[in-house]
C-alpha cells in the first residue's frame, strides 16, 4: 500500500499537477495579500484623519477578510480533491496503466487504498499549506489572527479528505467524466443544504429544516465548513450571529459536534471499504 502511496505522489508530480496547483495558490495568494496591503492603507489613511493611533473597527474587519480568505481556500482545496481523485481508477483503468500495475503481487485493495492515502496527504497539504500560509502572510502584515486556526483548519483538511474518499470511490465504477460531473454535483448538494436550513429559520418552514438536516448528514461538506468558521469568529461576532447563522454558507455559529465527526470518520471509512469492494468486483 505504501509503495502504490509513493507511486501515485510521483506520478502527480511527474504529470506537474504539484507544479501547477503551487503556481495557481501564489497568484491566488498574492492576489489575496495585495488586497489586504490596500484595505491596511485604507484603514491608517482614516485613522490619521481622526487623529486616532488605529482604525478601530479594523480587527473587526480583519476578521472577515481572513473569514472570506479561507472560505476560498476551502472551496479551492475541494475542487483539488475532487480532480486529484477524479481519475485515480478509472482513468488509470481507461489508458491501460492499471494493467501493469496488476500484473505485479499487488493486490487490489492495495492499489485503492494506496492510491486514497497518497491523495489524501496531498489534498490534506493542500488545504493546510494554503490556509496556513494566508493566515501567516495577514498575521505578518495587519498582525491579526482568528481565535482558533489549528482547529479550522484541521476541519478544512477533514473535509478534503472527505471529499477525495467520494471522488475515489466514484471512480471505482465510474467513467472519468461522470464521476467529476457527479461529485460537482453532490459537492454543490451539500452547500444548498446550507442554503435551505438559512431559507428554514428564516421563513419558519419546518420541512425545509429537516431537508437541510437530512442533506448535512448524507453530504457533511458544508456542514464541516460551517464547523471550522466557528473557529474563526471572536465571542462577539458568534454572539451577534447566534440567532440566524444557522444553515449560512459562509460562517456558522457552532463548535464541532463529536458526535457529527465520528459520522465523518465513519463516512470516510464507509465509502473508502466500498471503493474496495467494488474495484475487486470490478471486470477489468
């Protein structure tokens, strides 16, 4: 398992995805930090004019920006997960290279579990090297940072997981294309559940609060995020927010539920067994 590990990180390195996806975060982050250098211009330009040392609503909306920042990075981090994993089988299956692979002693569920733990340390990586680096580079500049990062962004990486095991697990019966298609689509399932359990509270409409539960626990990934933008938020904001950020896509008003993460430790170890058992099944 650990060699299929190995071989797939060298494979997506050779086929310079790591190239790529480093690429794209620095533009996304220099983009992220030449906003930030302008609106820390903006806030010491109008404490000056009030005679005033610092802006005094501007760790307030430090907390935001660095809210909306990794929300981003959430959502890029997911999409890397979904098209790292997009064609781990069935596109490998498709040019034929599983077929080399499978003439060796490896069995089956060595290449899929190999496969998932080498996609998962990159997706993991991904989301705390680009979440960790935003959160440094505004602390070095404005020196804010939110209550509790580690903990949002061990959530963030959770999800990636996650989302990878999906992908992984659709592409062990799936056509490449499909698969991507379809986890787009579950991916944009879950962040409407959101939509709806806000839709719910905010019109009083009790079926459209058990659809918005129903879809949290089928598709946790909106639930996960919503979980680490509690982390991100001071007292003051979680108190205003407390009577209507439920089902909010962009922030939650809840710490994480032990018993909502052991359903996603076993979600992931559900989905990631049935991979197995369907890639041994499978006519190859």
């Amino acid at each position: 398992m650990l060699k299929v590990a190995r071989f797939t990180l060298r494979e997506v390195a050779r086929k310079r995805l790591l190239f790529a996806l480093a690429l794209l975060t620095v533009l996304f982050l220099a983009f992220f930090f030449y906003g930030v250098y302008l609106q820390e211009q903006a806030f010491e330009r109008r404490a000056r004019e009030a005679g005033l040392e610092r802006f005094p609503q501007a760790e307030f909306a430090w907390m935001f920006v660095v809210l909306m920042g990794l929300y981003m990075v959430n959502f890029l981090g997911s999409l890397v997960s979904v098209f790292s994993g997009v064609g781990s089988l069935s596109g490998e299956l498709e040019a034929g290279t599983l077929h080399t692979v499978l003439t060796k002693p490896i069995s089956r569920a060595e290449v899929v579990l190999g496969k998932w733990l080498g996609m998962s340390l990159l997706a993991f990586a991904y989301m705390a090297l680009t979440g960790g680096g935003l959160l440094l580079g505004t602390w070095l500049m404005v020196g804010y940072l939110p209550p509790e990062p580690l903990a949002a962004l061990g959530l963030m990486g959770l999800n990636a997981v996650l989302l990878l095991t999906l992908t992984l697990l659709g592409s062990s019966f799936l056509p490449t294309l499909t698969n991507g298609i379809g986890q787009v689509v579950l991916y944009g399932m879950g962040w409407t559940g959101g939509i709806l359990g806000f839709i719910a509270q905010f019109t009083n409409t009790p079926l459209l609060e058990r659809l918005s539960k129903a879809s949290t626990w089928a598709i946790p990934t909106d639930a996960l995020w919503r979980f680490a933008s509690y982390y991100l938020q001071s007292p003051e904001l979680l108190q205003l927010s407390r009577q209507d950020a439920e089902g909010n896509p962009f922030a939650g008003n809840r710490p994480a539920d032990p018993l909502f993460l052991l359903w996603v430790g076993a979600y992931i170890v559900a989905a990631l067994a049935l991979a197995v058992w369907i890639f041994r099944k499978r006519d190859l």
